[in-house]
C-alpha cells in the first residue's frame, strides 16, 4: 500500500533515467548535503532582494519598527512552517514564501489605509485563498480571468521599481550603476546569486559614495504584536481583492508549474489550502500571506539539489528550518536593513523584480487577442491612480476586463 501521506507523487522526470521502484521513505537516508545546501542558497535569495520590497512596502505603510519586525516574524514563520511540515507529510519539496508581488502591491495601497483595516484586508485575503485552494474553486478562477490581464496588473504593479532604478541616477550614479552591472555580470554567469551579488556590491559601493549607517540592533527573538483587525469596504476592494488574485495568478500557479515541470504531481487542494490557512492565522500579526513559491523552489527541485527526485524532499525541509530560525530574529533584519540608503534600497528592489516584471509583461501581450485589455490594464494599474479610496490595481483589473468584454463580445456572434 503507497504511503497516505504522499499528495504529490513524482512522475518521470524528463531528462532522467526512471527511476527504481522507491524503499520506504526515511529521514536519516535521505539527507544529503546538496540538499541541505539547496535549502541555504533558497533562503539566502529569499531574505536578499525579497525582503527589501518587504520593507519598503512596510515603510510606506509607516509601520513602527516593532510592527515590522512582526510582520518579517509572521511571513517568515508561516514560511518555515509550511516548507517543513508538507515537505515532509508530501515527501516533495514544498517551497513557500512570501509574495513578493503582493509586497510590491502594498508599497502603493497600504500607506492608504489604516494599519488594522490593512490587517482586515490581509486576513479576507487569505480566507479566500484557502477556500479557493481546498474547494478546488482555484484551477477555475485562473480560467476565468484572461492570463493577459492577470499578468498585465501585476507588470503594472512592478512598472515603478524598474523605473526606480534609474530614477536613483542622479542622487547615486555610482552607487547604482555599480550595482546595476554587478547584477548584469552575475546574472550572466552566476544567475542563482545575482540579486545578492548585487546587494552586497550595492552595500560596499554606498560605504564609499554616500554613507552605509548600520544599526544590528538586541540580537534577542522578535516580539509579534498583535493587531485586531477591522474591517471596510475600501480595503477589502482595493486591497484583499488585488492581494488574492496576486497570491492565485502570481505565486500559486507558477510554483505549481515549477514543480510540475520537475516532475511532481502536486495536490494543489492540500497546498494551497494549507498556506491559506496558516495564513489566516498569521494575519493579525502582519503577514499578507505566504505562498507557493517559484523561483525558490526552482533551486530545490532541480537536479542540483539531488539526483534523486525523491530525496529532493529534504532541500524543503531545510529550508523551512532556516526559515524558522532566521525568521525568529527578524528585529535584527529590520535594524540592519532600515539603514541602507534609499538608492540602495530602490536598485536592489528593482533588480529583484526585474524577472517578475519582465515575465508579466511577456505574458501580458503573448495572446494578440487580448493584447487591447492588457494594455489598458497594465496603463491603469501603472498610473498608480485611486478612485473612491481604492487603488490602481482593483481598477487596471476592472478595465481590463471591460475592454476585454466589449472587444470580444461580438467576436462570438
């Protein structure tokens, strides 16, 4: 009888022999170190560039240093958690995150809202996404959004923080432009470490050119704080709406192609239910919601994690460790991160999102049937402009849609 804890078996993985009928899974035999080593490089992406828009999202909201310290806690707890537990229960290597699109989405919403009714926000987003991913109701949202728009808004979203990079020339020339090619360099021959290459660059170059204040801060675990959260139609329209289709569209989908393509057949109702659910649960402490992730778990399913398939599970469950651990100390991040320049901030943020920004936008205009919608949805989204307390994302969506209702319309006559 097969194991009843695997919800997402592995298939044949192109590329690869088949492999021999597998023994009973056990810990101990299977831990590796490439595996272990996938899981570090996982997380030392995820904390590089991906924490930054974390903090910039979280600065425009004019969070306190107790309440960001929270918020890097709760995404970095839920993270762990959810890396550790369905790694081990699927015996696949379960990648989760934060998502980094909704952080981006936040830098221009949350600033415009209350904090609790913000916290609201995040709270019905990730009742959503649960229910979405355990009633199986999410494969059928993605369809009935066109993927052009879905992408469109987000490429719209992203638009500022790649623009941001130049926008910083004038203040840092140096500073950005020695970063910038230090990203090019490394993402032509090291790709895995290009964000963090850049970042380290970044830090020494701003060290000789405008100043590098650091404060690391206690070095003692990071205090939650608790935020009840209230509730209003602005923000649950224009920021738990946007939120949930970002953490769908953008980040559970991709991270089930990733793994897919791997060679996994993921059970999307117990992964997404499960991260949704925890989400839940942590959205009274600052977190937005944790995710499926992709360009993480692109690390730990490859074949450089292990070249078995099957031992691949523990790369997840290191990372998920590291999570849990680094997560716990996040008040030291936030100290440590608050005092790098704002040009510094603005090209490692940019640079991070440089993939997202590009695929959204590949994928926003690959369909010339929907090429109209979005266009007009990424124009909107990228005005950054609000209607009725609610933000440019929610509207670039609605018009996106319109467009596309009203052109396609009579096509089907």
């Amino acid at each position: 009888m097969s194991d009843h804890r695997t919800a997402a078996r592995v298939g044949p993985v192109p590329n690869e022999s088949p492999a021999p009928p597998p023994d009973r899974p056990s810990l101990r035999r299977d831990v590796s170190l490439p595996a272990l080593l996938a899981g570090l490089v996982c997380i030392a992406v995820s904390f590089s560039g991906p924490l930054v828009v974390v903090l910039a999202a979280a600065a425009a909201g004019h969070l306190d240093q107790a309440h960001t310290a929270s918020w890097i806690w709760a995404v970095s707890i839920g993270s762990g958690l959810t890396c550790l537990l369905l790694s081990w229960w699927t015996r696949t290597p379960v990648i989760t995150a934060w998502s980094t699109p909704g952080a981006a989405l936040l830098i221009g919403s949350l600033g415009a809202y209350p904090y609790p009714e913000a916290v609201g926000a995040f709270l019905l987003s990730s009742v959503a996404v649960a229910l979405f991913g355990a009633t199986g109701l999410f494969g059928r949202l993605i369809r009935a959004i066109p993927t052009g728009i879905v992408n469109a808004m987000l490429a719209g979203i992203l638009f500022a923080f790649g623009a941001g990079i130049f926008a910083e020339l004038q203040a840092a020339p140096t500073l950005v432009l020695g970063s910038f090619t230090v990203f090019l360099l490394a993402k032509r021959l090291l790709p895995r470490y290009a964000v963090p290459l850049a970042l380290l660059a970044g830090a020494l170059l701003a060290a000789a050119t405008v100043g590098l204040p650091l404060h690391l801060g206690s070095g003692g675990p990071t205090h939650p704080v608790w935020t009840t959260p209230a509730f209003s139609w602005p923000a649950a329209v224009g920021l738990a709406l946007p939120l949930t289709i970002v953490a769908l569209a953008s980040q559970n989908a991709p991270g089930l192609g990733i793994m897919r393509a791997s060679g996994y057949e993921p059970d999307d109702r117990l992964l997404v239910g499960v991260t949704g659910g925890l989400s839940v649960l942590l959205a009274p402490f600052g977190s937005p919601g944790v995710n499926l992730a992709a360009i993480t778990a692109a690390i730990c399913t490859s074949p450089e994690s292990h070249p078995d398939p099957r031992r691949r599970y523990v790369a997840g469950m290191s990372a998920g460790v590291l999570y849990l651990l680094v997560g716990s100390f996040g008040g030291v991040l936030v100290s440590l991160f608050t005092g790098l320049p704002h040009a510094l901030i603005a090209v490692i943020a940019g640079v991070a999102l440089l993939a997202s920004f590009q695929g959204s936008l590949a994928a926003a205009v690959a369909e010339e049937r929907d090429r109209d919608s979005a266009v007009v949805t990424f124009l909107a989204t990228a005005s950054g402009m609000t209607l009725f307390g609610i933000g440019a994302p929610f509207w670039g969506l609605l018009l996106g849609l319109a467009t596309h209702a009203v052109l396609t319309y009579r096509r089907r006559d």
